[in-house]
C-alpha cells in the first residue's frame, strides 16, 4: 500500500538532538508537491531570511530569479530543467534559480567565495520555508546555457542552484517508481565520527 504525504513526512524526520534546533530533522527534499499556491507574504519571508544570511566583504553576491507557476518564467525555468527534473519540478508551485554575482563591488576583484555565499543564503530559505510548513527541493540538473539564454542572465553571474518550493504532495502524484521509492524512504546522513575530524583522519572526540 502506498504511503501517504502525513506518512512520509514522519519517515523524513530525523530524530531529536538535544539543543539543535528542530527545523534542522524537519527539513528535507520533497520531490511531490500539492496543487497549493504559496503565498505571496510567506514568499517574501523566506527571501527575507535569505538575505540575512552572511558573505564575503558582505558583498551579498545572490540573486534570485523568481517563477510562479503560470508565469513565463516559471516555464523558462522548467525548460531548463534535465532528466527527471523536468517531470516532477514543473509541478511545484514556486521556481527559484539561484546565482552567484562573481566580482566585488568595490574592487571588481574575482569573488572566490561567491557560490558559497549563495549556499549559505539558499539554505537560510530553505529553512524558512520549512519553518512556515513549505517544502524546497534544491538541484543542480538544469542546463546552465539554456537558463542563461532563456532568462537573461549577464556574463559575470554563476550558476549554482535551481529550488522548487511549495508544500508537499502525495508520492504516488510522481507516477513514476523510482521517484517514489526516492520519495518515501528513510533519510541517511552520515555520522560526525565522518566529518567532524580533530586532526585529518581522527574523528573528533565528543
């Protein structure tokens, strides 16, 4: 029997740290999504968070390309999606390409940083938008030309990310196996003893 929405967002949540802050075991990558529009003020707040978010000489070097779903752009976006992308992204409500401005203001220097800057603002959205009950799907699976030619987008800006963002739907909506296998099984991450190191190779002792 197929797994219901309810279903599998309590398969997705990690399980409780003490002190962490449950957003972080209540976010994850949805690739279904409900035929439910966001709203425009709970948009705004996840942009809002975005931007707070630190960079290099606090240049700030994001920038979001917004399409709501029945808008030109939401299709250009959609277009230039790859593979399996293209078949279930183009059902979210919001679609958000992401890039990275690569020279500083100041001095026209090459910003080294600028696509972890980038990171950094689209996971404070992310975040955002799983704290007002939405889910985001970020993807690199898109054609960076097409986007570039399709939208505009002027030399000098990198391509980092396009998110899908809206609220989750049924798995079985996919109609496609693997994404629902994809879709409802549990969560993995790797431990700290894997990551966190107190010299290279050493985990760090807790």
């Amino acid at each position: 029997m197929a797994l219901s929405a309810g279903e599998v967002r309590k398969i997705k949540k990690a399980a409780v740290v003490d002190g962490v802050l449950p957003i972080f075991h209540e976010r994850w990558s949805a690739r279904a999504f409900a035929d439910r529009d966001v709203a425009q003020e709970d948009l705004k707040r996840a942009f809002e968070a975005a931007r707070w978010a630190a960079s290099s000489n606090n240049e700030q070097p994001w920038r979001f390309v917004v399409g709501r779903r029945g808008t030109a752009t939401h299709e250009k976006i959609r277009e230039s999606l790859t593979g399996f992308n293209q078949a279930w992204a183009g059902k979210a409500p919001v679609l958000i390409l992401g890039v990275a401005k690569t020279r500083f203001s100041h001095n026209d220097g090459p910003n080294g940083y600028a696509l972890y800057d980038l990171g950094a603002a689209s996971s404070y959205l992310t975040l955002q938008a799983a704290a007002l009950g939405m889910t985001t799907h970020q993807m690199a699976g898109f054609d960076r030309a097409k986007a570039r030619e399709r939208l505009g987008i002027p030399e000098g800006y990198e391509f980092g990310v396009v998110i899908a963002l809206g609220y989750q739907g049924e798995p079985e909506s996919l109609g496609n196996e693997e994404l629902i296998r994809r879709e409802t099984a549990p969560r993995q991450r790797r431990g700290l003893a894997e990551i966190v190191f107190a010299e290279w190779g050493k985990a760090m002792e807790w």
